[in-house]
C-alpha cells in the first residue's frame, strides 16, 4: 500500500521501491507515531473536524495496533514504505473507513517531523539518564578516594600530585556540562511541528495549541515551511552526543594507560576485560579501547547529518530521510559505551601504593620546594632556579627529592632546614591546596557536597 499514487499510471519500479523506502529503520519510532496519530485524531474530533465517535473509533484502533506490536502479535513488515504507511493500512484493516479519516489535515512531512521530535526528545532524557548515573558511580569513588593520591599530569608529564577524587572530579563537571546541553537542547526543540502539513498549512481549522499540549510540547512551531524542513534539534543533538563521546574517549585513554604494565595504577574486573588468543598473560582494556573507537563513528554520524542539510533548499525534500539511521545509531552508540564504561570503573581497583610512589618519584612536588622557598624570603625565579639544581641531583643519583639530605639541600641553599621534609610531602603538597577547585581534602569535600546537592536535584 501507498499513500499516494492517484496521478501515476504505472507501478514504481522495484528496485526505486526498495531505494525509496523507510520502514527497515523508522518503524524505530512506531510509539511515537502512535501516540502522534492519537493526538491529531483528539484534536480532529474535538475541533469538529471528524465526529467524536469516528475519533473515538480511531484512537481505540491506534491503541489496539499498539498493543499487538508490543505483544508481538502484529509484526511491522517491509511491505510497506514506511511506518505511517504500515499503521494507517493497518488501521484502515481494523476500522474501515474512519481509519480513512486520520490523515486529514495532515502530510507526511509534518508527521515524520513529529515523529522525529517525539522520538529524539525521549532520547535525550534517556541519554541523560545514562550520564546521570555514570555520575553517581564517578561520585562514589571521588568520596572513597579524598586522601588517595596520585601524580596529576600536564603534557603527560607528571607535573604536581593530586587526588583520584580530584582527577575523577574533572569528569564530573565534564559530564555535568553534557547533561546541561542536553537540558537546552530539549527545551529549544520542544515545540510541536503538525499542523505544519506539506509546507503551506492546511485549510482545515487545526487547534495546533491543543495537538502540542496532548503532546506535552511547549507550544506550536510558528513557521510551517521551517517545521518539515528544521532538522537543527538533531544537529545540536549529535553534537552533544558528539561531546559526551569526546570525554568518554579521553577518560577511556586515561585508563587505558592507567591500565597498562608500566603504570599499574588500576586493575578491571575480568568481567570488563578480554584476553589474547596467544598471549596467555594479557588481560586488555577492550572496553575502554572500543569507546575511544567508537567516539570516531558518532563524530561521523554528526558530520554526515551536516553535509546532508548543507545544500538543502526549502522546504522537505528526500535528502531528509538520511538523518534517521545516523541519528539511531549515534544514539543507540553513545547509551552502550556509557552504560559499559560505568560498569567498567565501577569495578575497577586502584593500586593506591603504586599511585603515590609514582607522584612521589615523579618530582611531583617540585613546586611546593620552590614555594618554601619563597616563603623564606627567596623571590620566586631565584627559587626556581634552585629547585631545578635539586631535581637535577636526584636526578643523577636515581633519587625524589624526599630521599635528599639535610646537607645536599643546604649545599645548593642554606635557606633549607628540617621543614622542608614536611612542606615537600604528598599530605602536605595536597592538604594544603584551600582554594575552591583544588584536591585538598577540605576543599574536596566541600565539592563532594554540591555534587551530591546536584544530582538530588537535576
């Protein structure tokens, strides 16, 4: 069955058929259609446009439908173009000629528009969901790890020690912001699009406040040609999921090194790790390896969407029916990879040992030996200076700057006295950071706080 055909004197060709059609991937979105159909045939009946009865008639027909698929008793097939396609032929089958009466004042353009709007916006609650509950496992360990230490990196150097709570903590705002333009994109899409028609409107008096308030939208869209045609909501959609891949994928490389022989920071589970087929020894971090991967198709499902709209005039045209299967599998992408990598550090273990020695060994607290310095009076470059003498000696003698003694200190400075063993420690290089942002313990648990405040309340 078609939806048109009246002007056309021979059967499409098959393989045109095949080409053409959609309903191997928009029968995705075949509750949404339903609940779509309910509200159009609602809002015709209370609008006089069809009976109250042949209203009734159909939105107990589209919920039979429903039921069934849900049930498994109607299976969505390809004989159809599409899934409107599908549910009026079906609806017709079960109603007769009242099923006839759905599609008044309506287009397919206004209706998979529709659809996609329903269908992203319950996607994006559900995404949200997700990082919201990667978050909640990311706060569990920055609470466990307050006074675990570590070395904190610039350039993948080690450069000053910090705490897994504060280094897990980074993330956290990362995937706080994520779920922020989440929340803006769900708000600016969040209009109802039928009504629109074709382009133009249609000539039936339509009640399009009512249609968007049965569908909980914020209001109608105000322009029809832009209605059928808009397809920005998704842009910005992919490109959220775009971000939230971007910081899976650089946390992933994180643990990915974390992970590795000459780290030994982390150990995963057995149930987030793989082996090799020859390699009796290895225990790879496939998990984490397979979301940096995996962060390359999302990106091309956001550039693909872009090229596609790039040279699109107004209003629909064909091209449009590619965002689909892009935007499903972005998305279906981005929930698995963040649903496994919260498995994956929920279960994982840190080597607290190996983490402080590493920051300990790493020269970690270089500046602390500088800023001692300073507060004894010498200026900072000097005390740079003097501190880049010292590691050079630890250096040459396979030393931390805590091995030193007492003597090798005051040979490069006399300013140096028993303290320094004290201002030079991990406790001290990290308990004493008080400004809010940074990986003392004080501070830290003040932050754990407002993180625990947010997630109550977003």
């Amino acid at each position: 069955m078609k939806l048109w055909g009246g002007r056309f004197t021979k059967e499409t060709n098959e393989l045109v058929n095949n080409f053409n059609a959609s309903i191997s991937f928009d029968q995705k979105f075949y509750k949404q259609d339903v609940r779509g159909s309910i509200a159009h045939a609602t809002m015709l009946a209370k609008s006089g446009i069809i009976s109250e009865e042949e209203g009734e008639i159909i939105v107990n027909g589209l919920k039979a439908i429903l039921a069934d698929i849900d049930a498994g008793k109607l299976v969505i097939d390809d004989e159809y173009e599409d899934i409107h396609t599908f549910m009026e032929a079906n609806l017709i089958e079960r109603i007769g000629d009242a099923g006839k009466k759905l599609h008044t004042g309506r287009s397919r353009n206004d209706q998979v528009a529709l659809d996609m709007r329903l269908y992203t916006r319950d996607e994006i609650l559900a995404v949200n969901e997700e990082v919201k509950e990667l978050m909640q496992v990311i706060l569990r360990i920055m609470k466990e790890n307050v006074t675990t230490f570590m070395p904190g990196f610039t350039h993948l150097q080690k450069a000053q020690p910090v705490t897994v709570a504060h280094h897990f903590g980074a993330y956290f705002e990362m995937f706080k912001r994520d779920r922020s333009r989440l929340s803006d994109i769900y708000e600016r899409m969040n209009y109802c699009p039928l009504g629109a028609g074709a382009l133009a409107g249609t000539t039936y008096p339509l009640d399009r406040e009512l249609t968007a308030k049965l569908l909980e939208f914020n209001g109608p869209t105000l322009n029809s040609m832009d209605s059928v045609s808009d397809r920005d909501y998704l842009i910005e959609f992919l490109s959220a999921l775009s971000t939230i891949m971007m910081h899976l994928s650089r946390f992933s490389e994180e643990i990915i090194i974390w992970n590795s022989n000459e780290y030994k920071f982390i150990e995963l589970d057995d149930a987030f790790s793989t082996g090799s087929s020859i390699m009796p020894q290895k225990k790879n971090p496939d998990i984490a390896e397979l979301v940096r991967g995996k962060t390359g198709r999302v990106y091309a499902a956001l550039m693909g969407l872009f090229t596609t709209m790039k040279g699109i005039p107004l209003a629909y045209n064909k091209d449009m029916q590619e965002d689909k299967e892009l935007t499903f599998d972005a998305i279906d992408t981005v929930k698995g990879c963040v649903s496994l990598f919260k498995g994956m550090i929920d279960t994982m273990k840190f080597n607290d040992k190996r983490m402080a020695d590493s920051a300990k060994h790493g020269f970690t607290n270089a500046t602390d030996a500088a800023d001692y310095l300073v507060k004894k009076g010498v200026p900072f470059r000097e005390a740079h200076g003097i501190v880049g003498q010292l590691v050079l000696l630890c250096l040459d003698k396979g030393i931390a700057l805590d091995d030193l003694s007492l003597e090798e200190y005051k040979k490069i400075s006399p300013v140096f006295d028993e303290d320094i063993y004290e201002a030079i420690s991990l406790e001290t290089c990290v308990n004493k950071r008080l400004t809010l942002g940074a990986p003392g313990p004080e501070v830290m648990n003040k932050v754990i706080k407002l993180n625990e405040e947010y997630l109550a309340n977003n």
